[in-house]
C-alpha cells in the first residue's frame, strides 16, 4: 500500500487522538496530502489538507479542533484531533491529491484524490 494510516480507536467526547499517514511516496513530492472522513451511510468529505508549502485549510466542522500537519523528514502526515464529539465517529482515510490553482483554502476534493488509504476507524462515545 503507498499510503497506510494508523492511530485510530476509540474516546470519550472531549478526548484526542493522533492519526498518522505513512506515505514516502507523496509527502515531498508536488501532491496536496489530506484527510477524509465516512460516516455510516454519509458521502466522504474533505476533513483538512495541506498543500506543498504547508497551507493548511479545514472544514468548518473540525476547524480549531484538528490539526493537519506533514513531516517531509519521516514521509508521514498527521492529524491531531481534540475536543472530539461523537459526530466526529467515522472512517477516516489519508489521501494524496492534485493541488488546487493557488494556494489551498478547502479541503480537497475527492474527485482529485490519486490515492487512498485504507481507513483507520475513529469512535467517539458520549
């Protein structure tokens, strides 16, 4: 696999977890990195991205909460989440994607995704 997560599991609301992307084939190359999340029959949705600079941009769901960030040294991209809710319970997946025109200011879009995790699960109880 060339992209493969880690660091899920389960919290109680208010908690954190750190989820790790390990991905030497994208991280220090011209590919956007982001997360995405899938919930029980809901769609995947954009969850944060980092673009080849290091802009970030969020969702206004998670935005102040999460935190993307990459290690160009460790090929790794992480996710920080704190103040979990129990809607923040879902699949969620690493991605490597074009970049957008500019600089990034939305999480990525799936139609621009070349490659997929295999999702790490993430449950928050209340």
């Amino acid at each position: 696999a060339q992209l493969v997560e880690s660091g899920g599991g389960s919290v109680q609301a208010g908690g954190s977890l750190r989820l790790s992307c390990a991905a030497p084939r994208y991280t220090y190359s011209g590919y956007c990195m982001g997360w995405f999340r899938q919930a029980p029959e809901k769609e995947r949705e954009g969850v944060a991205s980092i673009d080849r600079s290091g802009s970030t941009a969020y969702s206004e769901f998670v935005k102040g909460r999460f935190t993307i960030s990459k290690d160009n040294a460790k090929n790794t991209l992480y996710l920080e989440m704190s103040s979990l809710k129990p809607e923040d319970t879902a699949m969620y997946y690493c991605a490597a994607s074009f970049c957008p025109p500019g600089t990034i200011d939305r999480p990525l879009s799936v139609s621009t995704v070349v490659s997929w995790g295999q999702g790490t699960q993430v449950t928050v109880s209340a």
